[in-house]
C-alpha cells in the first residue's frame, strides 16, 4: 500500500462515519418532528436532505478506486447507509405517489 492507497482509505473512512451520523441525524429529527407534532407543537425540525447520499457516494467511488487488499470497508456498509437515509426513501414514495394518476389509476 502506499500513501495515496492510505489517504483514500482515510478519506472513505471519514465520508462514510460522516454520511452515517447525517443519515442518523435525519431520523433523529423525523422521530422528534413526529413526536412534537402528535404533541401539538409546530417547531419544525429541519432535515439535511441529500447530504448522506453525496457524502456516501464521494466514499464509495473513492473506495472502488482501491485494490482489492486495502479495501477497509466492506461494501454493505454503504448499502445500509443509503438504506436508511429518509431523502432516498422519500423521494422513492414522492416518485410512487406522483405516478398515479387523478382516476385511480397507474400510469404507463
């Protein structure tokens, strides 16, 4: 290994601990947006939409870059990650509930 083989494993590492404690952060804010709201209060709790998934996305095309031997990570780590950031999720029912159509139907 040398030193770019180590910077980029540093640089994956770091982008990775990073996009999870936002995509942690993000639940966070929804659990507690979900609580104050059932409470009857109108605080909103903002959220950091996109920003695990380009995060996690940096660190997963700077780990591919490695050879197979200074890989650190293994690869589900980042597919949980993805998995549990809300943006992804929300943009995948946003995208559901977009295509129906007005008479009750799918569209084509």
């Amino acid at each position: 290994m040398n030193v770019l083989h180590i910077a980029m494993s540093i640089a994956s590492v770091l982008l990775t601990g990073f996009a999870a404690l936002v995509a942690a952060m993000n639940i966070g804010c929804v659990i507690l947006w979900w609580r104050h709201r059932s409470a009857g209060v109108t605080q909103n709790m903002s959220t950091l939409p996109f920003v695990p998934s380009i995060a996690i996305g940096s660190a997963a095309v700077l780990h591919s870059g490695l050879p197979a031997d200074a890989r650190i990570l293994p690869a589900w780590v980042f597919w949980t990650i993805v998995a549990s950031d809300l943006t992804l999720v929300v943009l995948g029912v946003v995208f559901l509930l977009l295509r129906r159509r007005p008479g009750g139907r799918e569209g084509s």
